[in-house]
C-alpha cells in the first residue's frame, strides 16, 4: 500500500514518462503542482537538470532533505508559492546548489485582515548559504529590514532584487 502523500497525480506520471524518455539528460523541467513522487523521481535521475521550476508544488522539507545531494549542477530554482518548503529546505538547497544563480521565492499575497508577523529565517538562510545568487525574487516574504541587509550583504552577486510586496521591509537603516 502506497502512503497517500506518495501516490502520483496526474502531473506526476506526466513528469516521470517525460523524466524516462530523456533517459535522464533533461536539463530543465518546469510543471505546476508537481507532488511528492515527481519530485522524488526527478530528483533521483536529474543529473544533469540545470533549471528546476516547480511552483505551488507539494515539495516538503523532509523531501528536499532526502536527495540533498542530488543537484549539484542546478542553477535556477522557482519554488514560486511551494508552501510545504520551508527555511529548513532553503537550506539545504543552498546547501548542496553551489551553481545556483536564480532563485524565485515569491509567496501568495496574504489575506488583509491577517497579516503574518515578520521572520527574517528564510532571507537569513539566503544570504548564509545562496552566495552566488545574481537574480532573487522574494515577493510577499515576512523578512524585515534585517534580512534584507543580510542579502544586500553576504549575496554580492545579486543584479536583480524583487520585493514587492513585503511589507515589513521599511527601508530603515541606522
């Protein structure tokens, strides 16, 4: 019996079929959606996979944590809305991607009446471990003025900066 968070949608057996046919020498993918057991199979044959756009998937921490080492030649990354990947993820990423140079971050706009409280965590894991970036979009992040300035800081690279959106970012320096 496969646990229901493995078993493979749609998009998932659409990826694997394709993943199979490049024998693994794909080096882009891009697919919506994608759940647990396309991620696990791309990751699994993506050797030679340079950019990886995967936005709203269902890509959890523990996920990116099993196959940590498997990207080494990865250069973009959108993870646009994956709610499910956290700072723990982005590290490991930034971790083990020493080639990427793009990383799309942006998160849905939040409801008005709920705004979420500020959390440097994921731009801190950034500017600790994502270098090299030159193209970072961070649209609707929780990060203040403190992670910004870690980015502007450690990511020297960094030629495009998108935060629209991120309220908590005040432009406040002493």
């Amino acid at each position: 019996m496969v646990p229901e968070h493995q078993k493979a949608g749609p998009i998932d057996l659409v990826v694997q079929k394709l993943v199979h046919r490049s024998r693994g020498t794909f080096r882009c993918l891009a697919a919506y959606r994608l759940g647990s057991s396309g991620f696990l199979f791309v990751v699994d044959c993506g050797r030679c996979l340079k950019v990886l756009n995967i936005p709203m998937s269902n890509v959890t921490d523990k996920l990116v944590a099993k196959f940590e080492k498997a990207l080494p030649n990865l250069t973009v990354l959108d993870i646009n809305d994956s709610l499910k990947i956290t700072s723990k993820g982005l590290k490991l990423f930034g971790e083990n991607c020493k080639s990427l140079v793009h990383l799309r971050r942006n998160m849905p706009p939040p409801e008005w009446d709920c705004l979420k409280p500020i959390d440097d965590q994921e731009a801190t894991v950034i500017a600790d471990t994502m270098l090299g970036l030159h193209h970072l979009e961070l649209c609707f992040g929780q990060f203040s003025d403190l992670g910004l300035d870690a980015i502007l800081t450690n990511c020297k690279a960094l030629t495009h900066l998108d935060i629209q959106g991120c309220w908590s970012v005040k432009l406040e320096y002493a």
